[in-house]
C-alpha cells in the first residue's frame, strides 16, 4: 500500500456538491497542493459525479462498500434518511481513507469554510491518533447556563471535524458501530446524533486531542466566547487568535444576517458569492425563520442572564 499523505474529506449528497467546490477553494488559497475526497453518499457510480482531479476526488457508495459496517449502515439509513446516512458514514469514510494509504485525514462538514492558515490540524496529528474540535461554548453554570446545558445535551464536540491517523482506528470502528447502533436525538438517553458519541472517544483512545485554536469550528454558538474584534481593520477572534474556519450552519448564517454576528458578514458575502458561481442558491429551498425573531430570542438570552447576575449579586448581600 503507497502512502498519500495527508487529506481532507468531506461527506454530501448530489444536490449538494457546488458546497464541495467551494470548500475545496477555500482550502486552495493555503495550500495549492491540498486534497479534497468527497464521498457522494448517494452516488451509484462515478459516472454521476463530476469535477474529479488529482486533488479533488469523488467517491461513490460503492467504493466504501467494502466492510461489514459500511454495508450494515447503508442497509439500515439509505432508503429512510440522508441525514443519518451521511452522518454515520463519517467513521465508515476516515477509515476507508486510512486504509487506503493516507497518513492523516481531516473530516469536515461541506458549508464548512476556511478563512486562515489551518496547516497547523495536521501537525497536531503528529501528537495525537484523534482530533477533535470542542464547540466553545461558555460553560459557567453561573454565568451562562445555557451553554452548559447546550453541550451537556448536544456534546462536547462538535461533528463537523474529526482528524485522525492509523491509530485512531479503535476509536473510529466504535464510533461507526455506535452509529449504526442509533443515529437519533433522545436527550432522556443521552443520544445527539452521531454527534454525542464523540465525548466517548477519549476513553477509547488515550491520544484523542482537542484544537485549543479559538478560531476553529467559528458558529453562532461559540459567539459570546469567542468574541469577534476588529484589530487594526482585521477581525480577530479574543483579540489575537486569526479565524481559521467557519461552520457556516443555518443558525449562524441567520446571527450574521441580522447583525447579532455582523464581523462574520464580509466572510458570508465571500461565501455566498463563491456557492452562486458554483451554481447554488445558499439559502434556497430552507425555511429561514424571521430575522426579527432571532434578534428578540438573543435580546431574552441576554436580559435573562442579566437577571441573573442580579439575583447572584443580591444573595451575596
């Protein structure tokens, strides 16, 4: 087996593959020598596909059909649900990779987009056989509980980067079983997708890292710990950490737009423009709720936490 280096990879269906593009030019503008594997969940050949190259390459489901896992989960997800599909072919696809000859290999979700430098991912594989990438949420109890609550029920990390090298095969063959076993949202179980069996990885695998990068996994979430600054005209993250990639999710898209997140506004407008010449509307065919809601939703977040601190100050008196 020929070693191939490093690799990026992403998971999406055909409806869905100008995202594919526009990721791959994102990552370009670092690297000129970048790969990029898309398995295109839905794809019965590669005749269905197109773009293929020496850096960016189609996969079709057969390709990954290859283990007992990968038929098992497409037996039970392809004719139901593409979400949960896509979602727990992630392991199934790092691991084909893997075995296929590459060193390391980056999951990433396709409306992720890098704005900055991200070489640095990889090195941190030379350290660890599994990285993952942690939601920054504020975890104070006292100070915001929601965030706390948010992660507690949703999960540490987050499900739209996983890194990992040969040795993070034990933990990535438990996650793909554990995907297969259930891919649902019960909060009384613990259950989040594929999402929630990340927090279980550092047991599995002793050298499962985390990106301590502020700048990585940028969403609505993490809006209120990792604070957007303008420094000198360019917009920083905590003032001194440059923005590495965006997960540019419905819900951060939607706190861009109606300016709880507007330092993040020239990056969609990049964004956005990137999908149309790919040939894809960003926000066509979703059900955007009202910008108006989303502004009085975070002005009550923020008024509650106000109470709070009050309540906090008056039991000390």
């Amino acid at each position: 087996m020929s070693v191939k280096g490093s690799t990026f990879c992403t998971i999406l269906t055909r409806n869905y593959l100008p995202f594919a593009a526009v990721l791959f030019q994102s990552l370009v503008k670092t690297n000129s020598a970048v790969q990029l594997q898309v398995l295109v969940a839905d794809a019965e050949s590669r005749q269905d596909l197109y773009f293929p190259s020496s850096q960016l390459t189609y996969h079709d489901k057969t390709s990954i059909l290859t283990s007992d896992i990968a038929k098992s989960i497409y037996k039970k997800y392809a004719a139901t649900n593409n979400d949960q599909l896509r979602w727990s072919l992630k392991p199934v696809f790092i691991l084909h990779l893997l075995q296929s000859g590459f060193e390391k290999v980056i999951y990433v979700d396709p409306d992720v987009y890098f704005t900055g430098d991200y070489r640095f991912l990889f090195e941190e594989l030379n350290k660890y056989d599994i990285l993952l990438s942690p939601h920054w949420s504020i975890v104070d109890p006292l100070k915001h509980e929601d965030g706390l609550y948010s992660i507690l029920r949703n999960g540490l990390y987050s499900g739209c980067f996983v890194g990992s090298t040969k040795n993070g095969t034990n933990g990535l063959q438990w996650w793909a079983e554990a995907c297969h076993y259930k891919v649902e949202k019960v909060k009384e179980l613990g259950l989040y997708d594929d999402q929630k069996y990340l927090d279980v990885l550092p047991l599995i695998n002793e050298k499962t890292g985390l990106i301590r990068h502020p700048g990585c996994n940028i969403t609505n979430i993490n809006i209120d710990s990792c604070k957007r600054e303008l420094v000198n005209g360019q917009m920083m993250i905590n003032h001194i950490f440059h923005p590495i990639f965006i997960h540019f999710t419905k819900d951060t898209i939607i706190n861009i737009r109606n300016g709880n997140d507007r330092l993040l506004q020239p990056y969609l407008n990049e964004y956005t423009s990137a999908l149309k010449n790919a040939g894809a509307d960003l926000m066509m065919g979703t059900d955007v709720p009202s910008t108006f809601f989303y502004k009085i939703k975070r002005n009550l977040l923020l008024r509650t936490r106000l109470k709070r601190f009050f309540f906090k100050l008056v039991e000390k008196l």
